[in-house]
C-alpha cells in the first residue's frame, strides 16, 4: 500500500529543558562575565599610583598625604607609627573626586614619622603598595634644618628630572618654590607630567610650598594649583586662603607671597597688596620669635635679565621697606631662568657683607654633602625592626677641605648699626629654558650664573646659614655662608 505523497512523517516530541538546567547555565554565564569584569578591573586598578604620595604641611601640628590612584573606588589603608614604636596607627581612606588624602593632626614637634600605602584591588591578592616612607614635623628653635629653593622649572623636561635627582640627595626637610611650577598656562591637566613624575622621589618624604608665578595664574587665576596643595591657610584677610601664607620650620620662619596682580590674570589688586598685604606682612615678620627670616615670591625687583628689575618696581614700593625694618636676612625670587646673587641692600645702597656676617666661600670640584643611596635600604631594615629611626644628625657638620672665606678674615659677626642689609637671590634656573644676564653689569649684583640649571641649598643652624647654588651636574656654582653667632657645631668657631 502507498504511502499518501502529502503525508509526513510523525515527529518526536521536543525535549524539554528542565528549569534547573537553564539556572545553572544562567549562573555559568553570569559568573563567567562577572569574572571578566573583575579581573579587567583588577588589572585595570592594581598596577600604580597616579600622582604623589605627597607629603604637606598646613600647620605645625598637622600634616596632609594625598595622593591619586588608578583605583578610583577602593579603599586604602594607610600604617602610620613615630620613630621607635613598634605599633603602627591603621588609617581607612577613600577617594573623594577620585583623591586619596589623609590628615594627621596633633603631631608632637621634631618627630620622624613613616607611613606606607597599600590598595588592594578587587578581589586581587596583589596590592598597590606605596612606602614606607618618612617625614619630620617641625623641630624647635634650636634645631638644624635643611631646605631647597628653586622655580620655573615646570616643563617636564630631562634637565627638570636630573635636577630633581640632585635634590633628592640632599634629604632637604622641606622645598620652597618660586614660582611658575606649570608651564604653559598652569593647567591642572599639567600637573601630572611637569610636576608629579619628575618629583616622584622628592614628594613622599619633602614638604613642598610654592608660591604663585605668573604661568601658573593664566588658567582659572592660579586655582589649580591652590587645589593641589594643602598650604597653611593664615594669610592677611579678606583675601582668598594660601595665596599668601607663613610657616615656621626649626630656627626661621618664611613668608610666600602672591606677587601677581589682579589685572591681567592674578586676583590681587595693586591697592591691596601695597596695604592689606603689605601690613600682614609686616605684622608677620614682627610678631615672630624666629632669628631668620626668609620671604619668597616670583617677581623679582633686584635683577639684570629679561624681565627688567622696573617691571616689579610696585613691589618694591609695597615691600622693600617691610623687608629691611623687620631684617630679612634672605629673599628667593624666580620669574628670570638664572641664578642671581645680589650684595646685602639696604636702602638700595650696597651695604658691605660682613655687616650681616656674610663670607664668600671657595668653589670646587664636588658641590655638597649627600646621602649614601643605600641609605634607603638601610633605613627600611630600620624601620621593619622597630628601632628608632636615624634623626637628621645634631653633630658637627664636616668641613669641606675649601671651606675657607675668600677673603683673608673671616667677617665680624656684629649688629649693622641700624642698617639691616637684604640679600636677594633669584634662583629661577629650575628646569625651563635660560634667560641670560644683560650684557651692562649692575654694581649690586655680586654674583650671576646664566648658563647653567640649578636649585639652591640651604643647610641652616640657629646661628649659621650655608647657601650653595647646585647645578644639574651636581657641583656649586656659587657657595656663602651667614653667620650670626658662633656655630658650636664647629670647632673653627
């Protein structure tokens, strides 16, 4: 019998899949994507810091870490112990806009802290580890400090980076800038390449306060760079917070100032500074206990480079009195790529260095005292043992073979019989390209060097200031010393 031509076959029934079944190929596919995400976000989120940590110090008492991470939603933890404690304080922290920042507040005077960082990612077994790293708060009166100053120097060039090694070398306590820390426009998109990267080494462990220069108030009048520091916020009145500010550090106290006026892109008006700024600035420098006094700011008004001294004339008007009244023994300057050394002025009259018992000291080959690079190891194994950590030495400071005064005595360390004579030094030659010394030279300037990337270094006791200006190869270019009193650290006073 033929089977009818429009008949079909009987088909089986579909095979039902049970509910079970599709649940546990949901989860596998579920838990195969979550898997994905996780470990692309962990790797996205392990590797590294962004910028910092960066050490900073808005109050003798209080010190700020910050630092940023390609970790935006994690959690840190921060270890925190004095030298000699063996238990550390454990701090939480999370990322606001995307930075990390820690205050520690109530700090004990002259006391070496270290901390170290860790993030771990999601569901990693890696961590971000940062540390340990140390810092000092400020020491007493009697104590010896060292510190740096430089400026112009944001480019993010190869000489801005060998520079910034030879300053870490120096174990410097803290920096004071001079100004124009970002190049061009002082963009906050800027920051990472002209001052984060080529500080690296220098900013877990050195306090850095700048002042404003005139690059850096073209974007938004200077804002982000008031955004990236925490800056002690005691400046004169009615004036937005850290523009100008104090700190004391051991036997000094430094003054910066905001030198940039309001027309074109800075905030203060001419008025203001030559009243409200200038009486605050008196008013700090009197009411001070301090046997030094040091002030920065980017303008210079002594100078003999591109940027004329005239330029900066409504400076001298609001400040050069306040400066010689109140006996500021020393003030840093930028704005011109060079270093200038100008003869103690009083009055816009030389007056002779041995009246504030200044000597000026032999050059030579090698530039200055540094540290031994082991000493990072050495003072890790320290630190992990939980003994005291090495404190900056109290002991004599080790004569350098041409440590003796050009001239054939050493100065009288006396009062300058009511004329208290200023030095000023411009020490702008920080990274960006040179400007060079006018070809006229003037009587006040005692010393220049035009041709050469350099930062200066100031190792200061309560009675004696050494100043030495270092090049990018390491050796002075220019070495003086003040004294006030004798140094009881050394047996040839």
């Amino acid at each position: 019998m033929e089977q009818d031509a429009n008949s079909t076959k009987p088909t089986a029934p579909a095979r039902q899949v049970s509910a079970s079944r599709k649940l546990v190929a949901w989860s596998v596919l579920i838990a195969a994507i979550a898997g994905t995400v996780a470990f692309k976000y962990n790797e996205h989120t392990q590797p590294a810091l962004l910028t910092g940590p960066m050490v900073q110090l808005p109050a003798p008492d209080r010190i700020v870490i910050q630092w940023t991470a390609n970790a935006p939603f994690e959690q840190a933890t921060v270890e925190v112990r004095a030298a000699g404690e063996t238990v550390a304080d454990v701090h939480k922290v999370r990322p606001e806009n995307g930075r990390y920042q820690l205050e520690l507040d109530h700090l004990p005077p002259d006391t070496v802290y270290q901390y170290t960082i860790q993030i771990r990612g999601l569901w990693s077994r890696d961590a971000l580890t940062s540390g340990p790293h140390t810092f000092r708060t400020p020491p007493s009166r009697n104590a010896n400090i060292r510190f740096l100053a430089f400026g112009d120097s944001g480019v993010g060039s190869n000489t801005q980076a060998l520079l910034a090694d030879r300053m870490r070398a120096c174990t410097p306590d803290f920096i004071i800038h001079t100004g124009d820390l970002i190049y061009p426009t002082g963009a906050r998109e800027d920051y990472l390449d002209n001052f984060y990267r080529p500080y690296q080494r220098l900013l877990p462990t050195s306090f850095f306060l700048p002042c404003l220069g005139n690059h850096d108030v073209v974007s938004e009048r200077g804002q982000p760079l008031l955004d990236e520091f925490c800056l002690p916020p005691n400046g004169p009145e009615g004036i937005q917070t850290e523009r100008n500010y104090y700190f004391d550090y051991g036997p000094a106290r430094f003054v910066a100032l905001d030198t940039n006026l309001a027309e074109p892109d800075g905030a203060i008006p001419l008025e203001t500074m030559q009243t409200t700024v200038a009486d605050w600035l008196r008013d700090v420098l009197t009411n001070c206990d301090a046997k030094w006094k040091f002030v920065y700011f980017h303008h210079p008004f002594y100078t003999n480079s591109a940027h004329a001294a005239e330029g900066s004339a409504h400076l001298k008007q609001a400040f050069v009195e306040i400066l010689e009244a109140c006996e500021v023994d020393i003030v840093f300057n930028g704005h011109n790529h060079l270093y200038e050394r100008t003869a103690p002025l009083f009055r816009d009259e030389i007056i002779d260095e041995a009246e504030i018992g200044l000597a000026n000291l032999r050059l030579s080959g090698s530039a200055l005292r540094t540290r031994d690079p082991s000493d990072d190891e050495v003072q890790r194994r320290i630190l992990t043992q939980g003994v005291p950590l090495e404190r900056r030495p109290e002991s004599a400071r080790e004569k350098e073979p041409d440590d003796e005064v050009l001239e054939s005595a050493a100065p009288q360390i006396a009062p300058a019989n009511g004329r208290h004579g200023v030095v000023y030094l411009v020490t702008g030659a920080g990274g960006a390209h040179r400007y060079p010394e006018n070809s006229d030279p003037l009587p006040y300037i005692r010393t220049f060097n035009d041709g050469e990337f350099s930062f200066t270094d100031i190792e200061l006791r309560p009675n004696v200031c050494w100043v030495r200006q270092i090049d990018s190869a390491g050796k002075a270019i220019d070495r003086f010393v003040i004294r006030k009193g004798p140094d009881a650290a050394r047996a040839s006073n």
